[in-house]
C-alpha cells in the first residue's frame, strides 16, 4: 500500500505521519510537500518526501505515481484538480477532510465550497471516505502573541461554546479509514468531547500556564478588521458567523464519533493547551 498524505507539515498531516509510521509502514507512505528540504523534521524516519504543489496539480503525477491511497484536506489547493490527477493515477481511496458547516451552515461560501469538493469526489470513481470536523482547537494559536506579550485575549462572542476538536483526532480518524476495514463511503462529522468557550479556552491556557490569561470579548466590527486583513472578508464574515454570529443547534452538537472509530474518548482542549504551551510562553 502507498499513502500520499497532503499537508506533510500541517496539524492533521505531521501527526498522521506519524501514526503511520508507527505501524511500521512509513516505507509506504509519501509525504507530499512543495519544499521537501524544509519539510525536515515534520517527517519522520522512513517516511518518503515528494515535492508538490496542490495549487498545480500537474506537478503531482509522480507524487502519485503507483498510490493506492490519498489524504486530502479541501481548500488548500486546486481540490477539483487534485481529485482528477488522483483518479488519472489509478488512486483507489480518497480521505477527505472537509468540513462540519456542509451540515450546519450550507449557505456560507466556504461550505459551499467543501460541498462541491465533496460532490466531486463521490462522482469521481474512487472509493472515499469524508470527515467534517468542526473548529480546530488548535484555532487559538491566533492568541499566541496576546497571550506570550500581555497574557490576554480578546474574542467577540467569548461564552459561546463550540466542541473544538483535537487535530491529532482528526489525524487518528483519518489514519484509521486509510488502514482498516468499514469506512469506505463514510462520512463523520468530527467534534471534541465537549462545548469549550473562549472564556474556558483562556481559563484552561492559564491554568497550564501558570498564570492568569484574561479574557476580554470586543464586539464583532473590532475582531472583523484583522481578520479580514488575515482571510480574505467573505470568510472572515463567515468565521465570525461560526463563533457565535449564526450558530445553531447542529453546530454545537458534540458528536461521539471520534471515540466509535478510534476506541478511545476525543481529546480535550486541555490536552492541547497542555502539548502546545510553549507557542504561548
């Protein structure tokens, strides 16, 4: 079996590397780079480095030369081209990380967009298998600097609780569709263990920091600006929908999940604050 795992270096990529290599099969397994001399030390030992731009997917070919399987995380690059290199390739099975807003909030742009990928694929001829996680804990790396210069963070909707969920439950999902049985045409939706607001998140983040990371919430005109400037101002105003501007019911959810298909309870933010503590020092 040869896996091409995209986002060599990436949250979901560099921890799936690592769970593959662990099973003893990282000479099978390609992680898919546009800079393999920098890819360094995200990959590890026995792993084979390919170079290649998602944005042109006809720098792929030998990338996927001879690969069975692929991991994909849509809206990095040119998804419809990848997916149709892929299938020229003679790939077999796609692992798709899309997103929860296909179910929650389907009139967004960047749900639109996880929906047309996800069409595709299933059009596609090959096997697949889609997660749609929800906000990634690791989405408070945004308050690194806040909270290494002033111990603070300032969101709007702050007592708003989503079910952030763990990169590496997404990795351990993903690794389990690529390496076991029953998850070709599944589709998970992917949550934490439980709702966290930002209030809880900056509460948790002290708690490992040893100190006290205030929590202010600014109002949503405030927060749009940088993010804006950061994303582009159709998804900044769909980001700050999913914070707290338009959540309903399906967003919140908390969805088991990860524990069904891994055996084991999803990770909690804690764990991550507690594994990511120096980003904030």
């Amino acid at each position: 079996m040869t896996v091409v795992v995209t986002g060599a270096t990436g949250n979901i990529g560099r921890e799936l590397l690592r769970q593959l290599a662990v099973d003893g099969i990282g000479p099978g397994v390609r992680a898919l780079t546009r800079d393999a001399a920098r890819a360094g030390a995200a990959v590890p030992d026995g792993v084979a480095v390919a170079e290649g731009d998602l944005e042109r997917p006809e720098s792929l070919k030998s990338a996927l030369d001879g690969a069975r399987s692929l991991f994909l995380v849509s809206g990095v690059g040119d998804d419809a081209g990848v997916l149709d290199a892929a299938r020229q390739a003679g790939v077999e099975h796609v692992v798709l990380v899309s997103s929860i807003t296909v179910e929650t909030h389907p009139h967004l742009a960047p749900a639109r967009a996880n929906l047309a990928v996800e069409r595709r694929l299933r059009a596609g001829g090959m096997a697949w298998t889609v997660l749609r996680p929800t906000q990634f804990a690791s989405n408070t790396l945004w308050w690194a600097q806040s909270v290494r210069d002033e111990s603070v963070v300032r969101v709007p909707y702050a007592d708003v609780g989503l079910p952030a969920v763990h990169p590496a439950d997404i990795a351990s999902v993903a690794h389990a569709a690529l390496t076991g049985p029953g998850h070709r045409g599944r589709t998970y939706p992917l949550t934490g263990p439980e709702r966290i607001s930002p209030r809880q998140q900056a509460l948790e983040l002290g708690r490992v920091l040893g100190r006290e990371v205030a929590c202010v919430e600014i109002g949503r005109e405030a927060a749009y600006g940088p993010m804006a400037a950061m994303m582009g101002a159709e998804v900044a105003d769909s980001v700050l929908d999913l914070m707290g501007g338009d959540v309903n019911d399906a967003l919140l959810a908390v969805h088991d999940t990860v524990a069904r298909v891994i055996g084991s309870p999803a990770r909690t933010y804690r764990r991550w604050a507690e594994e990511n503590a120096d980003a904030f020092r």
